[in-house]
C-alpha cells in the first residue's frame, strides 16, 4: 500500500478526487507486442499467463480443428483491452465468464476488449472458441503448420502457436499446458510432457497431455497422424515416449536408431549440464517435407530428413541440450539467441569428444581455419545476430568458437561449472547473453568483456593472435578434419526454419 501525506489545503481537493467512482479510474490497452526489437509485433502487453488449458477436436481427412481455450492470466497494468497471437476464426470470447467484444487486426492479432476494465493485478479467465484449416493459414507469407498425409503437426520457430491456439507469444511469458485432443480412432495426438489419459467412444479418442513446468508458447506442439509409439524410462528414472509416422519409407529404422537413444543422451548430458528437468521425455518424427529440428519442451521434433543418410545422433544430442539451454533457461529476447544454439552446438562437440571421434578443441580448429577473413560467416554477430541471421549457421558454429574460447581462457574446472550452474541458476526463468557473461565473470572470477566482444560482437574474424590466445590456431598449417565433422555438418539443417 502506497501513503500519500497531504497538507491541510489539499483536504478539500482530495474529498472530492475521492469522490470519482472507482470505474472512471485510467484504464489502457496493452500494447500488441510485448516489446521485442527482432518482432516488435509478437507477443503481447498488459497481463501474463500461468496456464493454457486446450480442449481440442480434428479431424485428420480435412485438416479442421475446433478448439476451446482457457487462460488463466493476470494482468500487471489497468487493462481496457489487450491482445492475443492468434489466426484462426473465433466464435466466442469471455472473459472471467461474461461475454467480451472482440475483432482482429494486423496480421496475426486478436483483440478483446472485456465489458468491464480489468484492475493491475487482477486474476483472469480467458475462454475463446474457435475452429478452422490451420493449413490454410498465413502470416507474413508463412505458415508454421505442416500438413501430412494423416494429420497435421505444429511446429516451428519463433512462432508456431497461432496456427493452433491463441496465446502471449514469446518467450518471456511462460506458462503449464493440460492439452487435451480428441481425433478418430486409430489415429494419435502427440503433444508435450506426461499422457495422463485416454478414452476411447464412438468412433473418437481423446489424448489428454500434461506439461506441469514452465513452458515457452514456440516450445508446445501437437501432431496428430498414424504413429508407432514406444516406450520406456532412463536409467535415471524419467519416462520417455517415443514416436515415429507409420510412413516414414526408408527413413524409419534410422530415425528409430537415433531417437531411440534419447534417454541415453538425456542421462549423459545431465553430467554436464545437471539433473534432467522435467518428468517426461521423448522425440517424434512424423512424415513432414521440412528439414528442420526443434527443441519442443520434453519431446522434440525431427523431421524425416534427418535420417535420410542414416541414423544422424548428433541431431539428438543438439535437441536434447536444448531443453536445459533454450527450454529450462529461455531468451529473454530473440537476440539472445546464442544461448540457446551456440550450447546445442557445443553439445555435439562435447558428444564428438564422448565418442572419440574428435575433441571440441580440434572441432574449434577446424571451424575457425574453415572461414577465410573474407566469409560472410564472420559477419554474423552470434550475441545479437539480427531477425535475419537469428538462424544462421554463424550463430551455431562461431557461437560455439565463443565456448571453447572461454572454456581456453577460464579453464576446464570453471567452464563446466558455468555449464552446469547457469541452468540451475536461470531454472524456468528467462535470461539474456549479458546475464550469462556476467555469471561466467563471476563464477571464474575473471573480466572477460574483450573475449565476448572478439567472438561475438564484432562483425569480423579475429585476428591471429587473439585466436592464438584462445588456442584457436595453431600456425598454417591446416587442421584435418574431425571424423565427426560430417556427422555435426549433417545436423546443419536444424536451422534452416
């Protein structure tokens, strides 16, 4: 409680402030985005949402989806109006039970304007119905929904939630998810974290999926199609739910031999980054055209062509360190990038050291002697590469070169202390490249703005004796190349969104 102390003379003024009824207070709309530079329209201003709760009906034949959404929110300004990231047709809006006005704007914005304003602090239920054709749906001449022969998945990055159900869409706001989706017998609905049920009647059955922590709204998915699905648990105990399209062709045994070993990589990557953070884990491959990978919360997505050479690990181990650096620790902002890939990568360099196919420091050689000064790729800047390189391979291997710099300048005890505390640290919360440089000064105990200026803020190659500092050269002589050199290569097309 705020106490303002007022003079004698101002007692009279104040009766009659007192006086004006409470609802001609100053209420205002949230903003339509909730302030990030690279996409200054995503996401969303005035409240902050604890859980979406989706109760879901599609149907594979046509690609249409029903949906009922349930937010549980509260605001954190005097709110007239605010917005939610959505693209299909809404039927209805209420909001904390009465009925609420609502249109649309820009290219993905639904505006609802609740019949009586909404005070800072005030807890909010949000329900909107809806139904549509994801598939026929685009933003900004995309469309993160990819239809299949049996179904439909949702999947992408920076954004994938609007084809599917309305939400703030950013990572900064974080949330649980119950997903609950009802499709004809026979067919599946994968989603995120634990499957607390299914029932089976009239000819539908209904999946209900749970994810009990924080969770980023690009990071929930839904696949619905024909699946094989295994099962099992790691030796540390999580269980793990597996899933492959019945039509993955020639793929199928290679993306079973890599996925499969999920919750070995999980285990083995909680030695360097600590316990595994959640209570459920898994993959899913399902019969897509995209080339992509991505980190979704518990269970991440693969497409198809990962595997088109052959089981393909290392695209695993990328995944996987995902859900400690990008998942468990989010961006605060989409320029912060770098904390989420350039420690994927790094992770399939630690995993070539693992399997004895090339050190992190050979990896580093390589990459750096590999980029002459006059390549594009050192113009990308991994701490804050702009929306148009956010997904440049620069941002993925000169990212990782920033690792094993300061993994050179700080020493191996410190290094993999800042490895396994930063997500301790930053758990289910969001954090930014500065925070993480900050962390490292303090954990190493060493001032280390020249070497994240040098590797990367500058738009250039480092010179040779910085890179001879950082034991990332080593004379003319040109380093051979790792044997798992082609296996990380491979992995390339997890960026190509």
């Amino acid at each position: 409680m705020h106490r303002r102390i007022l003079a004698p003379g101002a007692l009279a003024a104040a009766s009659v402030l007192l006086a004006i009824p409470a609802s001609a207070a100053s209420y205002s709309p949230g903003t339509p985005g909730i302030g990030d530079p690279y996409y200054p329209a995503y996401g969303n201003g005035g409240y902050d949402v604890s859980h979406y709760d989706l109760r879901l009906k599609y149907q594979p034949a046509t690609d249409e989806l029903e949906g009922t959404a349930t937010l549980l929110a509260r605001t954190t300004q005097d709110l007239s109006r605010f917005n939610l990231d959505f693209l299909l047709d809404v039927s209805e809006v209420r909001v904390n039970g009465v009925t609420a006005s609502y249109t649309t704007s820009g290219e993905h914005e639904l505006e609802i304007t609740p019949k009586t304003p909404l005070a800072k602090g005030t807890a909010v239920t949000v329900v909107v119905r809806y139904s549509g054709v994801p598939s026929s749906e685009q933003a900004y001449g995309f469309t993160s929904w990819h239809r299949t022969e049996d179904g439909g998945v949702g999947a992408n990055e920076p954004e994938s939630a609007w084809w599917w159900f309305p939400s703030n869409d950013h990572p900064l706001d974080k949330a649980t998810y119950d997903v609950s989706v009802l499709v004809p017998d026979g067919t599946q609905a994968i989603s995120n974290g634990t499957l607390q049920s299914t029932s089976s009647r009239l000819g539908w059955t209904r999946y209900n999926w749970r994810s009990n922590k924080p969770q980023a709204t690009y990071l929930a998915t839904l696949a619905v199609g024909k699946f094989d699905i295994t099962t099992g648990t790691t030796e540390s105990g999580i269980p793990v739910i597996n899933a492959y399209s019945k039509d993955l062709g020639d793929n199928a045994g290679a993306a079973r031999a890599s996925v499969e070993r999920t919750g070995e990589i999980a285990d083995w990557l909680s030695g360097y980054f600590g316990p595994y953070p959640y209570n459920a884990l898994g993959g899913y491959v399902p019969n897509t055209d995209t080339g992509y990978a991505l980190e979704t919360q518990t269970r991440p997505f693969y497409s198809p062509r990962q595997f088109a050479n052959g089981s393909n690990v290392s695209v695993v181990v990328h995944e996987l360190a995902h859900q400690w650096y990008g998942d468990l620790v989010s961006v605060a902002g989409w320029k912060d990038i770098w904390v989420n890939e350039g420690f994927a990568r790094y992770a399939q360099w630690l995993w070539s050291e693992h399997e004895g196919e090339g050190t992190a420091q050979e990896l580093a050689d390589y990459v750096y002697a590999s980029h002459p000064a006059d390549d594009a790729f050192w113009t990308v800047k991994p701490g804050d590469p702009g929306p148009e390189n956010q997904f440049d391979i620069a941002v993925y291997d000169r990212g990782a070169l920033a690792l094993q710099a300061l993994r050179n300048e700080i020493g191996d005890e410190a290094f993999f202390a800042i490895l396994k505390g930063w997500p301790k640290t930053y758990a289910y919360g969001n954090a930014s490249v500065a925070d993480f440089q900050k962390y490292a000064e303090q954990v190493s105990g060493k001032p280390l703005t020249a070497l994240f200026d040098t590797w990367l803020f500058r738009p250039e190659k480092p010179a040779a004796p910085a890179a001879r500092d950082a034991s990332l050269a080593r004379g003319a002589a040109a380093p051979l190349q790792p044997r798992s050199w082609k296996k990380i290569a491979a992995t390339n097309d997890v960026h190509e969104r």
